[in-house]
C-alpha cells in the first residue's frame, strides 16, 4: 500500500477501466484514422491499444478492488451493441466518434464509478479518434466527418490499464 502511494505520487499514475470494441468495429474505426494519416497528421492519443470506451479512471491503489469487481461480474454480461452516429470535440484538440448511449453500458459505468477517481463528473462515453492541435483538428474534420456512415459495433471486454507508460493489469471478456 506505501509503495502504492509512493508510486502513484511520484509518477501520477492512474488506472483505467476501458470497455475494449471487437475487430470488426476497430477496423471500421482504423479506416477513417487512415483517412487522417493521408494528411500526414498522427495525434499524440494512445495507439497501442485497441479503440475503446474509458468508463472510469481511478487511483492505483484501487487495484485489487477493480480486479475483484471486474471477476464479480464475470459472465453477467452479454457483448454490448452500440451504435455510433457522428463525431464530437471536446474543445479543438480531441475528435471522437459519438456513440449512442445504451442501458447496458450506463448500468456497467453505475458498478464501477463508486471507488472512481471521477465518480461525480458522470459518463461523457466517447472513442477517442485523434487529439492534436487545433488547427489540425480543424483541417481534417471537413474529410472524415464527409466519409461518415453511422455503423453499429460491440464492446466485447473490459480491461484494466495502468498509465504511463502502459502496464496492462486484467482483462474479462463479455460473452
């Protein structure tokens, strides 16, 4: 537990509760990152792990505790459909793909959020495409918010990260 603290304090370590998105719909969401790549901006967002929702963020010394709550659950839920229906901002330096909010996924952020680190500040569920300058923002929201057809994918697991750097913690999958 000192170490914990120690750690968390020195490094201003998180963890991060991500509902992961199956191949089918990583592929679709790679594709209009590519669309970005022709303009030969790559962002500054996390690229070595699949395209997911974070649904809660919290202190490392909440390790054990998530990892419990996450096997708890094991196998209570199904994969979860979720429809996408354009792209967000948050300000001019984050694009996202805007998801349609679902039951499922707002009762699984509810289990989770109580020992979160923003367990007041609600579920702003988004899959982060691209964050960048503003003025990259605004070059390439012209062409992939042109190439947009709404599509529907499936959260198929839950992972737990610990960043940075990237330590992957535990993984359940949602059958």
């Amino acid at each position: 537990m000192v170490y914990n603290k120690i750690r968390r304090i020195i490094l201003d370590k998180n963890l991060y509760l991500l509902a992961e998105l199956d191949n089918d719909t990583q592929i679709i969401m790679n594709n209009y990152y590519k669309v970005i790549l022709e303009y030969e901006i790559i962002g500054s967002h996390t690229k070595d792990i699949p395209y997911h929702f974070t649904l809660c963020s919290y202190s490392i010394d909440n390790e054990n505790e998530i990892i419990k709550l996450m096997d708890k659950i094991n196998g209570k839920y199904n994969e979860l459909n979720i429809s996408f229906s354009g792209f967000g901002l948050f300000g001019l330096n984050v694009l996202y793909f805007n998801p349609v909010m679902d039951k499922t996924l707002l009762e699984l952020y509810d289990y989770f959020k109580n020992i979160s680190n923003n367990k007041n500040n609600g579920l702003a569920a988004h899959t982060t495409l691209l964050i960048d300058e503003p003025d990259n923002i605004i070059k390439i929201l012209p062409k992939v918010t042109k190439e947009f057809k709404p599509f529907t994918g499936k959260i198929i697991n839950l992972s737990l990260y610990e960043f940075f750097p990237k330590r992957f913690i535990h993984k359940i999958n949602l059958v």
